[in-house]
C-alpha cells in the first residue's frame, strides 16, 4: 500500500504482510464476485428484475411479497438483502440511513491491452478530499474519490458531468488518476452519497421479525472508510445460512430463534465497524490545513501502524454447513 500527498510525494509505503501476517488486500470487482456466487447455485434458483414493492405478514408467520410485475410469493423465510434503500427494513420499523457529509465518486479505469499498474492500493490524501486507486485485474483498476458536501444535492447520473465534476476535484493531483478517470467507461462510473444506520442498543429494532431477517446494507449500512460493507454482508450470510441450515435439519432451535441469535451475533460486529467507519471517514475528511499537515507529515509517515488498523478485517467464520442429503 502507498500513501501519497495531493502533489504526488509519497508519505508512506507499508507491505501487508510485513505489518501483519495475517493481512492481504483482495480486490474483486462486484459483477465478478456476483457472478461467481450465482454460479454456484442450480440454474433458474435466481430470479432476476424482480422488484419487491410490498410486504405483509400473515397470521401463520408466512410472508406474502407483492413484486413490481404482479406476481406475489407466499415466503416461509425472507431474507432482506436489498441494500441501503431497504423495503424490508422499512417494513420491519428501521428509520432511512443518515448522509454522513461527504460523497464518493467510483469508476473502473479500463485498460485494453493491460493496466499499468503494480499490485498496490494507493492512497492520496488532501484537504477534505482523498482518493484511491488498485487494480482489479489486468485490464481493470478501481477507482475512488472522496468530497466533502455539506448537503445531498441533486442526484447525477450522466457519466460526462460525473466525469468532468471529478476531474476537476482533482486536477491538480497526481496524473495516474486523471487517467484513470479518464479511461472509465460510461457504466461504471458514479457518485454515491454516503449513508449509514447506528443501530443503537434497545432503540434500533432487531434484524429479524418473526421469520424476515436483514442481512447486509439493508441491515447495518456503513460508510465504506473501513472497506468492510460488502464484507461483512458476506460474513451475515455465512453466519445466517449455518444457523438456518442448522435450525431446518432439525436443530434444537426454531427458524425464529436462529434469526435472533443470527442478530445478537452479527450485532456486536456490524455495530462497532459502523461507529468507526464513520469516526475514521470523518477524520479522514478533515479540511483544516493544519491539522492536514499534521496528518501527512507525522501522523502518517511515523505514527501509523497498520497491523492494529487493520485488526477489524480479522473475522474468522464457521465453514458454511453442507446437508449430506
Ligand atoms: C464508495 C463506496 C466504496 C465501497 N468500498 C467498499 C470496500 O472497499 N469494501 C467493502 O467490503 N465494501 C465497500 N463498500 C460497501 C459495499 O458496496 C456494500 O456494503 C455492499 O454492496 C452491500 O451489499 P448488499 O448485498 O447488502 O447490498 P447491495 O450491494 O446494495 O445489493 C442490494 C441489492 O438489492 C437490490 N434491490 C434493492 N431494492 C430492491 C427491491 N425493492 N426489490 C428487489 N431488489 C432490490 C439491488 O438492486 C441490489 O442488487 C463501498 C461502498 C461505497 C458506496
């Protein structure tokens, strides 16, 4: 990992393994990562374009879900994971994620005949504005910007403003990342405002009601200044597929009850991580210059250790239950 001033000059440079041996950095592009987990399941098990638009309980604990085309599904078990704009958490009595003040550009720079450059996550760090870039493959490298924006305004989706509003928040920076902004193809690049929800002790309801549970964003969205969001819904799905997997091959809980102790158990780690995310996001998007040079010049450069910063990411989960029959 390299971190680097708005001009360019390299603060500090740390090998993942040398700070700690347990860490490494995987980068995975999302289609990737979907369609790797789809195709592990029998064909047809997915049903795509199918908008959720309603939800209603019924007096024997089943759930009826109207979707957007007509049809309505009778669920024995629903599993809500439908990101931060959740219907299903809605449902369930969670109130909208809060925007944090800050926003972020991403896009996925697209090299035909390979990328440039080496397995690194680099960092640039400004005033109330960083970036990051690494690759993803030989042709693809991620790409992030981060600004401070005191209110939401209006949403933008044309890929030409995007792409000029975040050249131009950067113009002066380093040139790898204009580049790389500009070799971003239309469809990956956006700006997302960034939200989350504290899901505080005895006032945030619990993530399942009766036989709906919430898994991921839709439960505890985060900002991403821990790079865990998607991570941890990963985690959720692991630890609540073998407390199902358990409770329906006759394990002495009831579907209800692996719900609960699914939520206890995931509580206790998507809680904190939210809590830091948003204290680190807000430290990183200090404007103060003085406070800035403190960071880039001491702070970052002497003070920093990144084997207890990356502790968070050390989550060991069960290996996931497989029914022999
Ligand atoms: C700028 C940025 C950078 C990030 N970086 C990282 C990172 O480095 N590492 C990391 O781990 N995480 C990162 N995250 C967080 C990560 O993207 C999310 O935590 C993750 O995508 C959550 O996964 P999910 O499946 O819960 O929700 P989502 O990925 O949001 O998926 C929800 C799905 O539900 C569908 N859906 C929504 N509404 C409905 C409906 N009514 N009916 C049917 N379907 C519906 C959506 O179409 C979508 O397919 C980042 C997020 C942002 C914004």
């Amino acid at each position: 990992m390299v971190v680097k001033n708005e001009d360019g000059r390299e603060l500090r440079s740390f090998k993942f393994k040398d700070e700690d041996q347990s860490q490494e950095v995987r980068a995975v592009e999302r289609r990737v990562l979907l369609e790797t987990l789809a195709s592990q399941l029998p064909p047809q098990t997915i049903q795509f374009s199918s908008k959720l638009e309603s939800i209603q309980s019924n007096a024997n604990g089943d759930t009826l879900l109207q979707l957007g085309d007509g049809t309505r599904l009778l669920s024995k078990i629903v599993i809500g994971c439908d990101g931060i704009r959740s219907k299903v958490a809605t449902w369930m009595g969670f109130s909208e994620p809060k925007y944090v003040g800050h926003c972020a550009f991403r896009g996925l720079g697209f090299f035909p005949n390979g990328q440039p450059f080496q397995n690194k996550v680099n960092y640039i760090y400004g005033k109330g504005l960083r970036a990051g870039y690494v690759p993803v493959s030989a042709t693809k490298v991620y790409w992030f910007i981060c600004f401070n924006r005191p209110s939401l305004g209006p949403k933008i989706t044309d890929p030409a403003i995007l792409k000029k509003q975040a050249k131009e928040l950067v113009s002066t920076w380093p040139e790898d990342l204009q580049n790389l902004i500009e070799l971003t193809p239309d469809e990956t690049i956006s700006r997302t405002p960034l939200v989350d929800r504290w899901l505080w002790p005895g006032i945030a309801p619990p993530a399942s009601k009766g036989r709906v549970v919430l898994v991921g964003d839709a439960w505890h969205p985060m900002t991403p200044n821990l790079g865990q969001g998607a991570c941890c819904a990963l985690e959720d799905s692991v630890v609540l597929a073998n407390k199902l997997a358990n409770a329906i091959n006759g394990g002495t809980e009831s579907i209800e009850e692996a719900m609960e102790s699914y939520g206890s158990e995931r509580w206790s780690r998507a809680f904190p991580l939210t809590v830091r995310a948003n204290l680190v996001g807000a430290l990183l998007q200090w404007e103060n210059p003085l406070v800035c040079s403190i960071r880039n010049n001491i702070v970052i450069p002497k003070l920093l250790r990144l084997g207890p910063m990356l502790e968070h990411t050390n989550f060991e989960c069960e290996p996931l239950f497989v029914s022999k029959s």
